[in-house]
C-alpha cells in the first residue's frame, strides 16, 4: 500500500508539474503573440495526454501468489522529453548573398561543420570547394579544392560533406563525383 501511495503521489505531482509547464508554455506563447497551427498542435495534443494520463494515471499490476500479501507491483511511468520551442525567425550566419563563386557567396552548399572555435566550414556542392567561415566574418575562405571541377588532389568534384580532425590540423572531404574521402592537410 505503501508503495501505491508514494507512486500515486509523484504521478500526480508530475502532472501537476506537467499542467504548469504547460500553462507557462501557452502564456508565453501569447505574451510573445506567437500563436501558429504548429504550436497549438502540440499544445492541444500536451493537454490531451495530460489529461488521458489524469484519467488513466498508473498501469499497476498486482500479482496473484499464494502468499497472503501482496509481494509485486509494478508501475509504468513515461517521461515524455520536453518540446523545445523555436524562434520563427533566423539570421545568415555565411553567404546569403545570392549564388555565386564569390567569397562572400555559395552554390548548392552541402553539409557543415562547426569547430570548436564556432568557425563553420561548409562543403559549397556546385563550387567544388570547402570554404572556412569565421566568426561574424562578411566573407569565407576556401580551405580545399577552389580549382575548378576535376579529380586531381588539388580539386573536387560536388563535395557533399566536411569534418574537421582539429587534433591533426586537417579537413576530410566526401567528395561525391570523385567517389572518394579525402584528407586536406
């Protein structure tokens, strides 16, 4: 009994802490006047399992045994991770200066790669070439390929991806038209 009293008093103390955060969530919503079909979605489909869970709040097994007392219970409790909420605007971070081969431009970038200097690196597809970003830096540096489309070591054919390997000071490139993985030191 003990068991069930302490198990029903958290569960209803954890959706009384779910209620709040929710409530919180919807006010600053509307403090913010930053109400869209996404986030009411999420808020109606929150108050739903908070209420089935009202409703339904334990799934608590008693098992028969052959012993006077009861011996197992056992009781699910979900945790459900906490939705994040997004700004619904964005800033330009690299480029944005409509495509190009410029270095304050990119075409077709692919994926990036963000040191631990918050220097972002970014496999630019259609220039074939890796190009460094700085910090709040107004244009990049092309730290591989940059010669024209081709298969030689210096060059690259649609690059795809980039990582850094800051312990040996170099960038590995996939390098989609040339079917290879390459190390720019």
């Amino acid at each position: 009994r003990e068991i069930v009293l302490e198990c029903s008093t958290t569960l209803i103390n954890d959706i009384e802490k779910k209620f709040n955060d929710l409530t919180e969530q919807i006010k600053q919503s509307r403090k913010e006047n930053d109400f869209n079909e996404i986030n009411l979605n999420y808020l109606r489909k929150q108050l739903v399992e908070i209420t089935q869970e009202l409703n339904n709040p334990l799934n608590i097994s008693i098992q028969q045994n052959s012993q006077p007392f009861i011996n197992d219970i056992s009781m699910i409790l979900s945790k459900r991770p906490k939705f994040n909420k997004w700004k619904q605007n964005a800033i330009t971070i690299a480029a944005g200066n409509g495509q190009g081969k410029q270095l304050n431009q990119l075409s077709r970038p692919a994926g990036i790669f963000i040191d631990k200097n918050k220097n972002i690196f970014i496999a630019d597809f259609c220039n074939h070439r890796i190009v460094e970003w700085k910090c709040n830096a107004k244009k990049g540096q092309i730290v591989a390929g940059g010669n024209k489309q081709g298969y030689r070591m210096d060059q690259l054919n649609f690059p795809t991806d980039v990582i850094v390997d800051q312990q040996n000071h170099s960038i590995i490139v996939a390098d989609q038209g040339n079917r290879r993985g390459i190390q720019w030191v």
